[in-house]
C-alpha cells in the first residue's frame, strides 16, 4: 500500500482542531451550567444555550457520511467527521441537523433526536393503520421509547431536545381526502381506536342512529357499531375535525408525558408539522414547549404567521428546502432573512446537506458558490432576529 494511505494526512489534524475546539470550549462550559431552554425577550423568541447566551439554531439536515466517496476523499469515516463539523461552522451553522449520523451528536455540537414515536408504536399511514392513541398500550409505547432514546441523553450538554415523529400525515392520513375518523371507523371491532370513535359519535348525536343518517347522509343503519364507511356531508367534515381533535389532544400530551418523565432536562419541541396541518392538531400542539414546521413555499411568512396565531409557541423550522431557482444562493438569504425576521423562530435547518441543492454533492465535493452564498447569509441572521419586532 503507498506511504500516503498508512501516514496520517496533515489535514486532518487541522480540520479536527478547527471544527472541535469551539464545540469543546461550549462543552467545558456547559457541563457547569445548564441545558437549552427557551425564553422570550421583547417578543422575540430566543433559545438560550446551556452557558446562558442568546442562540439562534441555524442546522443542515442529512449530514451523513458519502459511502461512494470513502475511497477518495477520506482515509476514514473520523476524518469524514471531522471536516464534516469543520464545513458546519465554516458556512456557519451552529447545529446538526435531523436525519444526520448520529455520531456526530458525540462532538457536543447541538442537536435535536427524533424519536419516531408512531412508527415504533406501530403506525403504517401508507397502509391504511394510524396510531391507535386510544390503545392503553400506547402510552406503555410511548414510556418505553422514550426511556430508551431519551432517558440515556439526560446528561447530554448537547442535545437541544426531542421530537416525538416527523411524519404524521395530519391532514390526510389515509391518502388524498381521507380523514382519522375514517381510518379508526375501519379499525377491527376490538380495537380500542375504533370503540373510541363509535362511542365519539354516539355521544356527538345523542345515540340517535337516525339522527347520525341524516346528518352524513347515509342510509340508516340500525346501530351505531355498523358505521364503517365515512359521509360527504359538511355534518361529517365537522365530525371528522372534532374526532381529529381528540386523536391529536391524546397524541401529543401522551408524547410530553413520556418524553418529559425520562427526561426532565431537554425540551420537547413537539412533531414536525406541514403548514397544511388542520388546526385541531396545532392547538393539540401546544401542549409542547415549541412547535416545529417544514416549510416548502417561497414565502414562509404566512405559515409562520398561522402556526404562531394558533399556538402561540416559539417555532422551530425543522426542515426547509427551495424551488429550483437560478440563483440558489440568492433564494436561500431571502429565505433565512425572512425566517429570522420573524420574532416567533428560534431556529431553522436547511433541508439538504448532500444532493442536487446541497452543500456538498453526492460524492462530498463542495458546491462552492452555493456553499459560500449560505454562509455569508447565515452570517447575518442573528443579528437580524435581534431587531425582530
């Protein structure tokens, strides 16, 4: 093998110094103070970092290592790490991402862990199974997973705090037009999600099976246990909203009581919501100490304005990405400068560290001009979210 794969690359040492001495230095400092929290000054939300500063998270989701360019690039996944956190705060951001590898959390650079809640407690929106909320052993779930990815964190400097899902399809979550009251109705007899809703109606109408027919529209059946099949009438649209409202109360306090029980240290910034979401589920979301969005249009500020009208809680923009735009670098500063202008947002990761508009390519190569476009304007958001009002 050549001399230059056996020796050390000089390299890396630097990249190691400069990406982890600040981070260190946070560390030290940490480990005698506190953990994130979240407070508001002036009306502008802030997240105060463990040593008492003011701090807005600026992330870049995906940050994983290339496998296709191991060969080339890096002698070894470390030195992959290591200029990894180096480019972070090269382009200036201060935070890893969601769907990042999670040995980066290891270097004591901020983070937030999704925990994916539904979908270990057994969730298949695409195939037509919600989470039962209603089920007794949800909760149990939900204790279970949260001791497991969060009740060893607790100690964690680092870690800013948790999500409990990032992809619970609220609006639709049986497809296009479907509703959660029509998908617990189709739940087995025994299942305690399906019991729930037939009960919800019984009460809704009074146990008048002809009352609930002419309501939906619906031929009569003889008892309410023989509903299955959802209406089209506004009567069952606000049905289907009511029910809804029950579904995301339960979901999102049974996700704050586990996660807050194995963890009373971190924050819980509640599940990654579209701007779409129907509004039962953003008042449900209040229950968290923040609530998080993904944005995808060109002006953020009419999501930001609803979310934080129908919660009034800090917001945290989870995820954010682009149309394709001539000028990446240009759409990106209007973006970020509109998001920290918004004296509700403590923070924001852009939504794709490799790929056709990330950063870096598939192969890990820089996208330089896009690269240096984002870090002259994350540069300057915070001072622009200290003007806020």
């Amino acid at each position: 093998m050549p001399a230059s794969r056996c020796s050390p690359r000089p390299w890396v040492l630097r990249v190691w110094v400069t990406a982890l001495l600040p981070f260190v230095l946070l560390a030290a400092a940490a480990a005698q103070i506190g953990y994130f929290r979240l407070q508001a000054e002036d009306g502008t939300w802030w997240l105060i970092d463990p040593n008492g500063q003011n701090a807005l998270l600026i992330g870049a989701n995906g940050m994983r290592f290339p496998a296709a360019a191991a060969k080339t690039l890096y002698p070894d996944e470390d030195a992959w790490q290591f200029e990894a956190l180096a480019r972070l705060k090269r382009w200036r951001f201060n935070t890893i991402g969601l769907e990042s590898d999670a040995r980066l959390w290891n270097y004591r650079v901020p983070y937030v862990m999704d925990l994916h809640i539904a979908a270990h407690a057994g969730a298949g929106w695409k195939a037509g199974r919600p989470l039962d909320v209603f089920d007794p052993s949800f909760a149990q779930q939900a204790q279970t997973i949260a001791n497991e990815g969060a009740l060893p964190r607790t100690p964690d400097h680092g870690l800013v705090g948790y999500l409990s899902d990032d992809d619970i399809p609220w609006a639709a979550p049986g497809g296009a037009g479907e509703t959660m009251l029509a998908l617990y109705l189709r739940l087995p007899e025994e299942a305690p999600g399906r019991q729930a809703a037939v009960h919800f109606l019984r009460l809704r109408y009074h146990d008048n099976i002809r009352r609930w027919s002419q309501a939906w529209g619906r031929k009569r059946l003889k008892d309410f246990d023989e509903i299955r099949a959802p209406g089209t009438t506004a009567a069952y649209r606000a049905d289907a909203e009511a029910f809804l409202s029950e579904v995301a109360a339960r979901y999102f306090q049974t996700c704050a009581d586990a996660i807050h029980q194995a963890d009373p240290n971190h924050l819980y910034l509640g599940a990654v919501l579209a701007p779409d979401a129907p509004e039962p589920v953003w008042i449900a979301a209040r229950i968290a100490d923040a609530v998080a969005l993904e944005l995808t249009a060109a002006d953020p500020r009419p999501a930001l304005a609803r979310a934080y009208r129908l919660t009034g809680k800090p917001i945290w923009v989870a995820a954010f990405g682009l149309d394709a735009a001539a000028d990446r670098g240009a759409a990106y500063s209007r973006f970020v400068r509109a998001l920290a202008a918004t004296p509700a947002v403590f923070g924001f990761d852009w939504n794709e560290w490799s790929g056709p508009q990330g950063l870096v390519n598939a192969a890990g190569e820089p996208n330089a001009a896009f690269a240096a476009a984002v870090a002259q304007a994350n540069a300057a958001v915070s001072q622009l979210h200290a003007q806020a009002h």
